[in-house]
C-alpha cells in the first residue's frame, strides 16, 4: 500500500510539474497575445494558447502578479448576453515602461513606453542635433531620466530609432547623411553606455526609425493582421521602407534590407546621396514637395512642418495640386515596383506619405494599380500609419522583446 501511494504521489507531482512548464512556456505567447490586443479575454486567451482552462488562468494569474497585465474577474456582460462573460485582460497601465529615444534631422524626443504600445509619457523634444552623437544620445538619456523619476516606474531596458540603416548585431548608424553624423558610428554602443551610466539595466538597441515604426505599426496600428507588411515613410528628410514577415521584422542578413529610398522612379531627376539620379530618397521626401510646388524652404521650422502646411493650402493653388500629383505618381511607381518583388497583402505609409495618401488616395492607388503585376489582380490595400510617435513605439518594441520572449526571467 504504501508503495503504491508512494508511486502515485510520484506521478501526481510529476503532472503537476509538467503542468507548471506547460503555463510556464506559455507566459511569453499569452504576453504577446495581450500586449498585442489579440486576446482580450480569458477565453480568447485559452482559445489562441490551445491549452486547458486552468493554464489559462494560471498563465494569466502569473502575468498579473509579475505586474504585468489586469485580470478582471468580475467584467460586465453585454446587454442580452447568455451566460457568465469571460475575464477581460489588459495590460496593466501602472505596470513597468522601456525608455524610448528617437533621433530626426529636426532634433530628438524621449519617451516611456509601456505594453500595449501605450506612450506613458514624452519629452517635449529638442529641435537641434549636434554632429556628435554622443552629446545628442546623452541629451536624450538625460530628457528620458527626468521622465523615468517622474513617473516612479521600473524601466527593463531602452530602444533607439535613428534615421539610418543600422548594421546588426553591433547597432552601426552606416549612413546618417541628414544628421551630419559620421558614417558608421556606433550609435548603439554609445546609446547603451549612457544609458548604463543613469544606472538603467536590461537590453539596450537601436534600429532603422521606420523599421521600428512598421513593427509598431504591426502590432498595434494600421498593419495589425497583416501577413506581409511593407511601410514606406518620410519623415524629415529622405525616403525609408520596412517589411514585416509573419510578424517578424525583415531587415536581411547584417539589418540593412529594404533601402527602400534608393529605387529611382526619374532617371533624369536630381541627384542623390548614393550617387545615383531621381532616386525616391529626393523625389518624394517633404523637401521634393517644397520644389515641386515653387516654394524655397525657410529655416523657422522643420521641412516637414513646412510641407504639411503647404499641403493644406493645394485646395486654393494650382502649383500645390501639381506638386500634390507629382509626389503621388512619382510614390506610386515606387510602390508599384516595390509590389511587384515583395507581394505584400497591405501597405501602410507614414509621415508625408500618408498625408499625400489622403489628399488623393484614388490617385495613388490607380497609379499602383496600373504600375504593378499584382495590383491588376485586385489590388493592394493602402492605408495610413495610424500611430502618433510610431517610431518612438517601436523602439519601446525593441527594447520590450525579451520581456515578451521571458517574462519570468526577464523580471525575476
């Protein structure tokens, strides 16, 4: 008898045990699924984990008590509803943040992101850059400090979005060419150094700004539920591209895929930094759109602030609407080549872009359909980004991943 019980004993723990991994392994997907939106109930969440009931529930249990997503066990059920609602889950909103930093040619901004992609809080921004990267990136920790003090958060690491391709895995900033940066500097390391120094721990990165802001965009904005999602922006100045694989960033073997800004779309068009002419890096960017409507760009304010403004004054001036149709053809020949390689099932646009997007969407939309292989076959859906501070969510992305990879280890 008592070796029986014995052995029963043994196996009862042993299930138990595996139960325990089971939930364990578990925590890092039922986190995504959250911070992602796509799980907003305890049933959803059982439903999408392919587990029991209960890991479910201890799964969640878990991530509440690491401070990390709310369980409300008692919600209300819709009017007429049959049966007792599901628990709803979120993120919880006093749980703990990343340090966001964003680097343009117009100055820099910091943030503290936490999940859900929710902005907790910004700096005001600064509207200079200096040619040292190292004073601008401690600049930049510094603004992120004081709002790290005020918020009385735990911070678990910090991401960096600089307007550059970004060599992996070191985090070199290969062509700064509008922040007078020299080629090649380290903005990672230097990033991560100054971040140490204000006594921050946990991963810190640094990525390609409209990289980041298409894995924002995927997550929580206009590309949520895409397959393949490609995201061309301008920001400030030039033109950059992303594309999101299966939910994944593809940024190619050393981080430099998808330089988007390099097609050209006017051989006989200006010349650009590569050394190439009429690249779309100089023929759709808020300073193109400046020259094509007549106008000299003053110093008072940014391009793009300048190229905003313009373009709400094309409903009253001839020369505006022509610039307007300029951009947009010469953007959609880019999108409809870049549709012919990539075969994305949507395209999201960011800065300028959008705006354009949205001054004259059957334009562009037919300029890509006629241009492009697949775009006869149906059409691709193109949409605006959707987020304020897309990049700076993105970086919080970067710096959130192994939280969402481990959330036990990475809080423990």
């Amino acid at each position: 008898m008592n070796g029986k019980a014995t052995t029963g004993q043994q196996v009862g723990d042993a299930s138990t045990r595996s139960r325990l991994e089971r939930g364990r392994s578990a925590l890092g997907p039922a986190l995504e699924l959250v911070h992602t939106g796509r799980a907003p109930t305890r049933a959803v969440l059982t439903a999408e984990l392919g587990v029991t009931r209960a890991t479910a529930g201890a799964v969640a249990a878990e991530l509440e008590a690491l401070g990390l997503i709310r369980v409300d066990s008692s919600p209300r059920g819709a009017g007429g509803a049959q049966g007792r609602p599901s628990h709803r889950l979120s993120v919880d909103a006093t749980g703990p943040v990343a340090l966001a930093a964003q680097v343009h040619p117009d100055g820099f901004r910091a943030a503290l992101v936490g999940l859900g992609g929710q902005i907790v809080a910004t700096s005001p921004g600064c509207v200079t850059v200096s040619a040292d990267p190292a004073q601008v990136l401690g600049e930049v920790v510094a603004a992120g400090m004081e709002l790290l003090a005020g918020s009385g958060r735990r911070c678990i690491g910090a991401g960096l979005a600089v307007p550059s391709a970004v060599a992996e895995p070191e985090g070199t900033a290969l062509n700064p060419l509008h922040l007078a940066w020299p080629a090649g500097a380290r903005v990672q390391g230097i990033f991560a150094q100054r971040v140490r120094e204000a006594g921050i721990e946990g991963p810190v990165l640094a990525g390609n700004d409209v990289n980041l802001a298409a894995l924002a965009e995927h997550r929580h904005g206009a590309g949520r539920s895409a397959q393949h999602l490609l995201c061309v922006a301008t920001g400030h100045r030039g033109v950059g591209g992303a594309l999101v694989l299966d939910g994944r960033l593809h940024t190619g073997s050393a981080g430099l895929a998808l330089e988007v800004g390099h097609l050209t779309v006017n051989p006989e068009g200006r010349a650009c930094h590569c050394g190439s002419r009429g690249c779309l890096d100089v023929e759709a960017d808020p300073l193109a759109f400046l020259t094509a409507a007549g106008r000299d760009p003053g110093p008072e304010v940014s391009l793009l602030q300048q190229a905003r403004e313009l373009l709400r004054a094309q409903a009253a001036d001839p020369g505006v609407r022509r610039a307007v149709a300029e951009l947009i053809d010469r953007l959609g020949l880019g999108l409809a080549g870049l549709v012919n390689i990539l075969n994305p099932d949507r395209i999201i646009l960011g800065g300028l872009h959008g705006e354009l997007l949205q001054a004259d969407p059957e334009r562009l939309r037919a300029v890509v359909a006629d241009r492009s292989l697949w775009g006869r076959s149906g059409g691709v859906p193109i949409l605006p980004c959707s987020l304020a501070h897309n990049s700076l969510v993105g970086a919080g992305e970067l710096a959130w991943q192994h939280v969402l990879d481990d959330p036990l280890g990475a809080l423990s």
